[in-house]
C-alpha cells in the first residue's frame, strides 16, 4: 500500500447495515487506494466493521460520529487524512445530516471524496470551508471532458484476452466483490488478469482501469465501456479482463449491463444472484423476475453463455447455503458458488475450458 492517497474513514451514517452501504462494504473489505482507519455509523452496535459483512473481524472500528473517529486516530502515526462518503443512496443525492457530517469533516481539514451525483465540490458551503482549511474535494461521478470521452469504434476486437463479464439478478448483490476475488483468485493462481472497474466504489478501490458508467452521456457509454476494455488490455497483454456489471437488466430503476454486453462482448458471463430476494431493491411490489428468465435474456442479447452463478448468501442461514447453491444448479443446468465462503478457485474452474482455448 505504498501507494495510497491517505488513511480514510469511511462515513456510512445509518447504512453500513443495508445495501445503501455497498460503497463502505467495499473499502472495508479491499482497497488499494486508502489505509482504512474506521467507518462511522451511529446505528451499528457491533465494534468491527467485518464482523457485520462477512462475520470476520477485520480492524475496521465503527465509531459514532465523524469527531469520535477523527479523533480516535489524532494521536497515532495514522491520522485521518481523508472522509470517503461509503453511503451509496437511491439517486445519488446527499441528505441533509449526511452533508452536516462531511461539512464537519472538512472543518477539521479532512479531505473529501464523494461518487455522489450530488457534487460536492459545486456547493458554496463546502467548498468555502475547504478553502479555509487546505482541504480537497473529489467528486468521483463528475463525467470527464466530452472532448475527453471515446465514441464506439470496434477496436474491441482487438482485445485477445478472454473477456468474463460479472452480471447480477439486481443491483447491490455483489457483482463487484465477486469480480474482485475473481480477479485476486485468478492472479493467486499466476494467470495474468485485469479487473475493469464500472462504478465510483471500483475507483475508490483504486482500480487502475475504471469509468464511471452511471455518469456518463449516453452517445459515449459504448465507446467508454469498449475504451476501458482496451486499455485494460494494452496495459500489460492480461490473459483474462473481468468485467464489473451495473444495476440488472430487469431493474426498474437500474437497468444495466445492456451496455455491457453489446461494447464489451464478453466471452463468458457469471451471473450474481441473491437466492433470499424477492424483490428487486428498493422497490417493493416489483417482484425480481425469474432467474432462469434473466439467464435466457443474457444469452439471447450476447449469444455467449451464463457459465456459472455467484450466490449473495443474504438472508440465508449458513448452513443453508450448500443446499441453496444445489436448487440453482437444479433450475439453471449451472455451477453455482457463494465466492465469499467458497474463494475462487471453483469458479475459476468453471472457466477453464475457455482458460484452455486463449491458452
């Protein structure tokens, strides 16, 4: 981590234990951008941020507000040098406690980085404050330049790597994570792979190939999505790219991976799925439509293959897990894996038949 932009606290008021929380729930669990010194959540009771993801301690404390993590750290040869926003709300949109907070933050001279499409660094307050004590705003979802972003032009042909995109059933289910430890899994195994990031959480990870695809003008989507894919490729010829998936193709609200699909064209597709939910996030009363549905629908608009399905082992009992993964692979014909209990390598092994064939 020799790298790093500083040591974070990670504010999540009122939503580390939710699925608005994802953006937390990844830089708890890996970040090559920051040292993450704490999360701030006043509604958590558990001490270790860990503990509650994935029932492991990792040395990430929650404290109760943005003073008490600030000041936990003060003293010590790691003081805080930067407020990541970890919340991840509907829209995008900063609410008004949450922006008191960060307001906080920057009077103690802490940087801020926000994916918010609230921007941060367009409010008179905040950047007045920042102005005061030296410090820095980053909004991570403000487009680039148009003069900067790429139209479509089919040099993704040009990339020979196998290419694995990383779908989901909904959104915040886990696509990210599951490409991560894919990507880890895959280098741990001494197979050069990359990891294309698509999402403001991806960046704040410190993913060296990453768009911001929710922020982006329509007409460039494509052109963005295929660009990353190439550079990823340019970069160091990797074996395989792994591809971050936004939203579902059947979300009312975010409907993705369309994009993806048709700029990326993915070799293979791993299809995250949350076996527990019934309903699509968020949004009650739309119920999430069949998985075997979702699956047909991929294979129809790309013509390549569901080849395995990632399980979000939310709501389930853990040792219900096993025979959950059984029922997917009884209604779907495919391999199914919780990678959070299970590691990659099984689901490396599902892809080795394409592994062999870009040999």
């Amino acid at each position: 981590m020799s790298n790093i932009d500083g040591n974070a606290i990670v504010y999540c008021e009122g939503a580390f234990n939710t699925p608005n929380g994802k953006t937390a729930h990844g830089l708890v669990r890996f970040t090559e951008r920051y040292r993450v010194l704490g999360v701030v959540d006043s509604t958590c009771s558990v001490q270790d941020a860990g503990e509650i993801l994935d029932g492991r301690p990792k040395g990430v404390p929650i404290y109760g507000s943005v003073a008490e993590a600030i000041e936990a750290h003060g003293h010590s040869k790691t003081p805080a040098s930067h407020l990541v926003v970890g919340i991840a709300p509907d829209g995008g949109r900063l609410g008004s406690t949450a922006r008191k907070h960060i307001l906080e933050a920057i009077e103690y001279g802490l940087n801020v980085d926000a994916g918010l499409h609230d921007f941060l660094s367009e409010d008179p307050q905040l950047t007045s404050a920042a102005r005061r004590t030296g410090a820095r705003i980053r909004d991570i979802r403000k487009p680039p330049p148009r003069d900067q972003l790429h139209f479509f032009t089919g040099k993704i042909q040009d990339v020979k790597a196998l290419k694995v995109a990383v779908l989901g059933t909904d959104s915040a289910i886990g696509k990210r994570t599951t490409a991560w430890i894919l990507v880890h899994g895959l280098q741990e195994m001494g197979i050069r792979s990359a990891f294309v990031g698509t999402g403001q959480t991806a960046w704040l990870q410190g993913a060296r190939h990453c768009i911001v695809l929710d922020s982006l003008i329509n007409d460039f989507v494509s052109g963005e999505i295929e660009h990353v894919v190439w550079e990823a490729f340019k970069d160091g010829a990797p074996q395989v790219i792994v591809i971050e998936g936004q939203g579902s193709l059947m979300n009312p609200a975010y409907p993705g991976g369309f994009e993806i699909l048709a700029a990326a064209r993915p070799d293979a597709v791993i299809l995250q799925h949350a076996p527990a939910r019934a309903e699509y996030d968020g949004f009650p009363g739309y119920p999430i439509h069949p998985i075997e549905i979702q699956i047909q629908s991929i294979e129809l608009l790309s013509g390549k293959p569901v080849r395995a399905i990632t399980i979000n082992h939310e709501g389930l009992e853990r040792d219900r897990i096993p025979a959950v993964c059984r029922d997917v692979i009884a209604r779907t014909g495919r391999p199914s894996f919780d990678v959070l209990l299970d590691g990659a390598r099984p689901l490396i092994e599902s892809l080795r038949p394409y592994l062999d064939d870009k040999g």
